[in-house]
C-alpha cells in the first residue's frame, strides 16, 4: 500500500473553533480509557473463539466473531512507538549483529548509532552518516528502510525525535531554532568526517545548519549534504497540502490544532499539535482507501491469509502510530516554510541571524526528488542548487527517480536499487573533485 500521506508537509487537520479546541485532547483521553473495559472483552471473547477445543472456532460465525473482536482492538488502540526490529545485517558479505545505543540525547531528540558488531575490521572505512528523520507526526522508525538500506555500506546514525507528549514542561519549549542548534551539536558530538542526509521535512533545517556552520566556518561541518524530497521551495509546482497552509495562514493552525497535554501524561499542559488530529488528517486524505484496507482485513482474517494480514498489521502498526509535535516547532515551521517560504526568499534567519545558504563551499551537495511526488512537488527540493551559489558545479548532483511518489523517495524496491548506489558514490565521491565530476555528468 502507498504511504502518500507520510512526510514532511503539516497534516491536515480537522474543522474546530478556539472553544473547542483546548479541552479537545483531555476529551481524547477519557474516551480512550472509556474503552479500556470494551477492549478488554473483546480480547477476551477473540481468544475463546480462537481456541482449537471450541467447536466454534472453525466455523465461518467463529472466525467472522474473532475477525470483528481484532478489527475493533485495532481501530481503538492507541499505537505505541514500533521497534526498530533490526537485528542484523551484512557487511562485505559476512552477517554481523546489531546494537542499538544512544551517543548524545536532549530532551526533544536522542542520537542513535546502529553500531555493526563486526568480527573482522574492514579494509577501509566506510563513510559516516548522519540521517536526520522527519519530526512531522510519525517516528522515525518510519525510516526503517532506509536505516536497513545503508547499513551494508556505512556506519548510519539516526535522529530518534520524542514525543513531546512525553517531555515534561519543566524541559523548556522547543521551536525550529533548538531543531537547528540540535543538529549542529550532533554533527559536533559525532567530531566531523560525516556526511549528513536529510529526509523530507528536516531539509529546511539541516540546510540552515549547514549554512550556519559555513558562516563560522564550523570545522565540524559535513563532507556533503543530501537532501531527500524537502520541501525547500514550496512555491514550485505547489501540492494540495502546500496550498493549504497558504489559504489557512498561521492563525488558524494556532486556533484549531493546538492543545494541551493532559494529565497523566510527563508532558502535561505543554502545547502540542496532538498525535490524534494529525492521524485525522493522515486518514481523511485518503479515508476511502483505509475503509477498504480494514475491510480486506477482516475477510483475510476469517479467510486465514496470513501473509495478507500480517503485512496489514506491520503497515497500520506504523502508520496509526503517531506522538504529539511542539507547538512552537510546528507553528513556525508551518510559517516560515510553507506560509512565508522565507528561505527560499533570503528572509530566513536563526537566534536573530540571517540563514545564507550561499555561505556553503566546502559541502557537496546532492537533491533527490521523486518523479510522482504528491507531498514534495517537482522542483521544490531541485531549488536547494539555486540557493547554494558557491558550491562548484562538479561538487553538486540532483537525482529525480522516475515511477515514485513520495514515500519512495525514501523506502522500497527503487530506492534500495537506484538511490542507494547513487547516494553511496555520492559520498565516496564528495572528497574526489573529479569523481563527483563525472559522477554530475549522469
């Protein structure tokens, strides 16, 4: 199934009123716990009507009975933040586990290294790499894919976003400035040598960052810097979502979609822009297509088709998973990349500073966008060259792959087979002038 809807533009969100809109997540959370006793017994009665001793069970009224108990669990849990579920992976054609740790972590972000227990060093090191993951709804375990998909060939480091649900407010606020500050203190923590890729909505940030530390002439800046489908210029073939923002304007974000965390919750009384209404807008913009895809589950389920349901299950266990985002961040984002499209226009600036991306000379730079993009239109990432001036030409690579939406930008078969190895030349070219000459002539 197609994942239109994941990505880096700000979900669109239910009708509401200022009056409304402040009790909307405690109203959440009482109807939540109101279900707890339903669920409950609806576990209770699919289990008995899936035990092998009960004639029922094999009946097509036993198996419809435990279908309908698992569909309605499905519909009303809420989703927890999935695993990562990577274990191992090859590297040179020889397995080698993998463990997951924590290297640096502030209150709205930790570092994770997906560090390769390999039982023989490598001929020569592989290159660093840096993935910043959206902070637009889902986790970033939704870069699941594309963690799997570098770690043969590099030693891949992840931004692990909080739920800021889960931050106590006594941590302090957190806007597109401390995302910015975030990523320059990782790129430090990790001392250099790295290359750093941007998928979808960190784009935006992580090309201020880079602008930044060029203008201190930061030695921790990046060799090269990719920028996957982000939307850096959303006046370009602008996309339904895109128009959105712009017909709305800010006020209306800030009276309709933000609320307060309730109680019991660490981060209670922070304002967010709730998980359940961006899962809303996820929904409704293709409700159609979740109605079918919850039908065919339940005839998968009396049928017995367990391939069919379980890639059901690991597709919804992903996408219905979904944390709250902070205010200050996704109201300015919201302002300044798809309102204002300040960066695009100069007016960008960061703790009071202007954003110059044509400060950037020493980072290669590579654009990948996606021929079917309905999230990122055509042109909107590309725009990132027109912005950096001063990188040489043979130090600067676009990519548009043909035959995918968005999510493939990112995920799936063409990305593993064609913007893989190119992104991997990328790298290993960004340090070797010529090599990255003829790597641009593709």
């Amino acid at each position: 199934m197609p994942i239109g809807e994941f990505g880096n533009a700000p979900p669109l969100a239910a009708e509401g009123s200022p009056a409304l809109t402040t009790p909307m997540y405690w109203m959440y959370e009482m109807a939540q716990a109101s279900l707890n006793p339903a669920r409950a017994v609806t576990d209770a009665t699919k289990i008995l009507f899936q035990n092998p001793l009960n004639p029922w069970t094999h009946t097509e009224f036993g198996k419809s009975i435990a279908a309908a108990c698992e569909l309605f669990e499905r519909t009303t849990r809420r989703y927890g933040k999935p695993e990562w579920g990577l274990h191992e992976t090859e590297v040179n054609g020889i397995r080698a586990p993998i463990e997951i740790k924590s290297v640096w972590e502030k209150p709205f972000c930790r570092l994770l290294h997906f560090d390769r227990k390999l039982t023989r060093p490598l001929r020569s090191p592989q290159p660093r790499v840096l993935i910043v993951a959206p902070m637009s709804g889902h986790y970033a375990t939704l870069l699941r894919g594309t963690v799997e998909a570098f770690l043969p060939t590099h030693e891949v480091y992840i931004t692990d976003w909080a739920d800021a649900r889960m931050v106590p407010l006594a941590e302090g606020r957190f806007d597109l400035d401390d995302y910015i500050d975030y990523v320059i203190e990782m790129l430090h923590a990790l001392g250099g040598n790295m290359h750093i890729i941007a998928v979808c909505q960190p784009s935006v940030p992580v090309l201020a960052a880079v602008s930044i530390m060029e203008a201190n002439r930061d030695p921790f800046v990046p060799l090269s810097m990719t920028l996957m489908g982000g939307p850096i210029d959303t006046r370009r073939n602008p996309t339904a979502v895109n128009n959105l923002a712009e017909e709305r304007g800010i006020e209306w974000f800030r009276n309709n979609v933000i609320t307060k965390v309730p109680f019991p919750h660490p981060g209670v009384m922070r304002d967010v822009y709730p998980g359940f209404l961006q899962l809303n807008g996820f929904i409704s913009m293709n409700l159609d297509r979740h109605m079918n895809a919850h039908k065919q589950l339940f005839a998968n389920l009396v049928k017995g088709d367990g391939d069919l349901v379980d890639k059901h299950r690991v597709f919804y266990d992903e996408y219905l998973a979904v944390m709250d985002l902070a205010a200050e961040y996704y109201l300015q984002t919201v302002e300044t990349v798809f309102i204002k499209h300040a960066l695009p226009k100069g007016e960008m600036t960061h703790r009071g500073r202007p954003v110059d991306p044509s400060r950037i000379m020493r980072v290669a730079l590579m654009t990948v966008e996606g021929e079917n993009d309905d999230i990122s239109g055509l042109g909107q990432t590309e725009a990132t060259h027109g912005l950096c001036t001063s990188i040489p030409n043979h130090r600067r690579v676009h990519y548009m792959q043909k035959g995918v939406g968005h999510y493939g930008v990112f995920n799936g078969s063409r990305f593993k087979s064609e913007i893989v190895p190119r992104i991997n030349d990328f790298m290993m070219s960004s340090a070797n002038p010529k090599s990255l000459l003829a790597l641009a002539a593709e």
